[in-house]
C-alpha cells in the first residue's frame, strides 16, 4: 500500500510538472501572435496570460507538493521521453505551419489573399473556386494537369531505368568478384563528394554541343545511367544476404543473371522501392534542370511551371492552390508508402549470414 501511495504522488508530481512545461510552451506561439499584426490579438494576449497563470501556477504546485511528499525529481527515463516526444511535437509544428498557410490562402477570397496585411483566419468568408481556376487555368498556355503529365514522362521512365541499372551495380559490387572492383567502388564513392552545381556548366556545353539544350532529354539521359548514391545504399543492402543463398544457386546451375533476377532482387525489393520512390520524388521536386534545359511552355514541369505560374498571375489564392495539388502526389505516395521507405533505408536486409 505504501508503495501504491508513493507511485501515485510521483504521478502526481510528474503531470504537474509536465504541464508546467507544456502550458509554458503553448504560451510562447500565443504571445507571438499577440504582437503580430493581427484582427484576435486580444484573443491571443488572453490566451498568453492563461497558459503564463496556468504554467506558474502548476509549477508552484508541483514545488510545494514535491517537498511536501519528499519527490525532488521523477525518473529520468520519463523525463528523457516527454522530452523527445515534446521535441518531434514541436518540430512537426513547424512543418505544418507552411502547409497550414497554403491551405488557408487558398480558400481566402481575392480580396483577402492579395491584401498585404496577413491573416491567420479567412475574415471575409470561404471560397473553393480557385482549386477549380487551379486545374484550368492556362494563362502559360499550359495548364497544371499538362505540367504534372510531362513531370510524370520525364521522370517515371528514367526513374524505372535508374533503378533497375543501379541494381545491377550494386549486385555487382557487393556479390561478384572482379579486379579493381573495390578501387572502381571508392571512385564511385569520391565522386558523390563533389557539388552538383559545380558540373552545371560542363553539363549544359557537352548537351549544347550535341544541340539537346531546349528539349526534355538532358533531363532523362543522366539517369538512364544509375545513381551512385542508390549504388551505395543497395549494395549495403545486398551484402547482407547470405553468400551461402547464392552458392546453393550455383550448385544448382544457376548463372550471375539468374541468381540476380531470382535471389537478390526478390530479397532487396525494400531498398530497391524505397531507392524508386526517393529518387522518383528528387525528380518530381527538380526545378534546375528544367529552368536551365526547358524553354517552350508546353514542355515545363510541374515545379517550372508553378515558379512561372506564380510569377505571372496576381490570385494568390490560385497559387496556393496550385501549390496545393502539386502536393498531394507525393503526400499520397508518403502515407502508401511510408512503411516501405523506412524498411529499405535501413541498410540491412534483415537476414542472418
């Protein structure tokens, strides 16, 4: 019973104490808001000095109470844990904040969303016609719906090939023997050390050259090629399946392709789809290849064609809801897929040796 009667009050010490923390947290946004121009700033300054009562009040509470039942501090693996969990509720704050904007801006009236003076809260009423304006508007001639089409043919394809391609590196350099093969993987290595933006020029005179700028095909041939990084991240995979799956193959008969196509690819279909879907979502967020090798309008993408969009059409409204379709590709396939991604970035294929 003692024990039970201890338990309790460290539990009641603890809830005291996190919601100390906790109302003293929910305090700052509302005090920022407060001295931000806004129509709720006396809604914001009464909700600051309820939570700044509230943390102050719990957190004498909590002080009078701890002393009185001899509890100086609670566990610190429970405090390790509201902690981290504070931490990822906040951070994920964060992230929202944008997208929270977006969706608001969209449904704000003209008016309203073009008004230099910003509110949290749509104050003029609701309206959905700019998500319609956002599928049909073709003030670029070429609509949002167009765009997304040819972001999917020039990246989907390519993606399908890169994948496929960096496969068979990476099967290589993790399961064949050949001379050089760890020299050849180290320069392959090196060369993710260098910046992008440092081969745009080369990149841009060897396809002037060969008269490619101003068509999608700077955009598909790289990638015919494979990826250094899916080559490094399948072959971690794929050296930790077992040698003695594809020796067993081989007494059997089986040559490199076949232990390929029914061994290792089976087995490393998790970082080969997680590999697709990271690379297929590099592709679809890419805005510099197309500004620097695109330059007929009906040949934008979809990224090109949002910046372009923005530029030219005074509906802030439309442009976020623009922003928002272009979105919801790539949350679907995060919210299917999400599983899927994690298991094939963990660098281990999960079986034994």
């Amino acid at each position: 019973m003692n024990f039970n009667a201890s338990a309790r009050k460290k539990t009641i010490v603890t809830i005291l104490r996190n919601a100390t923390v906790f109302f003293g947290i929910a305090a700052i946004p509302c005090f920022i808001f407060a001295v931000m121009p806004s129509p709720y700033k006396a809604l914001y300054w009464s909700l600051t000095a309820v939570f700044a009562f509230l943390c102050v009040g719990l957190g004498i509470g909590a002080k009078i109470m701890g002393k009185k039942w001899n509890i100086t501090a609670v566990s610190a693996y429970k405090k390790a844990n509201f902690w981290i969990y504070f931490a990822l509720i906040v951070t994920a704050l964060i992230f929202l904040i944008p997208f929270y904007v977006l969706i608001v801006t969209s449904v704000k009236t003209i008016a309203e969303a073009n008004d230099a003076y910003f509110t949290w809260w749509p104050t003029q009423g609701f309206q959905f016609e700019s998500i319609s304006s956002a599928f049909t508007d073709d003030t670029l001639g070429i609509t949002i719906l167009q765009s997304f089409g040819n972001t999917l043919l020039y990246a989907f394809p390519t993606t399908v090939v890169c994948v496929f391609v960096s496969s068979l590196s990476a099967y290589a350099f993790s399961k064949l023997y050949f001379p050089g093969r760890n020299i050849v993987f180290s320069f392959l290595i090196f060369t993710m050390m260098i910046p992008g933006c440092s081969m745009m020029t080369s990149s841009y005179l060897m396809f002037s050259e060969v008269h490619l700028t101003g068509t999608p095909w700077p955009l598909i041939l790289p990638g015919l090629f494979g990826s250094v990084t899916m080559i490094f991240f399948m072959k971690e995979y794929f050296s930790a399946i077992p040698d003695e799956l594809l020796e067993a193959a081989k007494v059997e008969g089986a040559g490199k392709m076949r232990i390929f196509f029914s061994i290792v690819f089976p087995l490393g279909l998790p970082v080969i789809f997680a590999q697709f879907i990271l690379n297929f979502v590099t592709r679809y967020n890419d805005y510099t290849g197309p500004l620097i090798y695109l330059k007929w309008p009906e040949e934008y993408t979809l990224q090109l064609f949002l910046t372009q969009f923005n530029a030219s059409t005074l509906d802030n409204s439309v442009v976020a809801a623009s922003c928002i379709v272009s979105i919801l590709p790539l949350l679907a396939i995060y919210l299917a897929f999400q599983k899927q991604i994690l298991k094939g970035v963990s660098m281990s294929s999960g079986l034994k040796g």
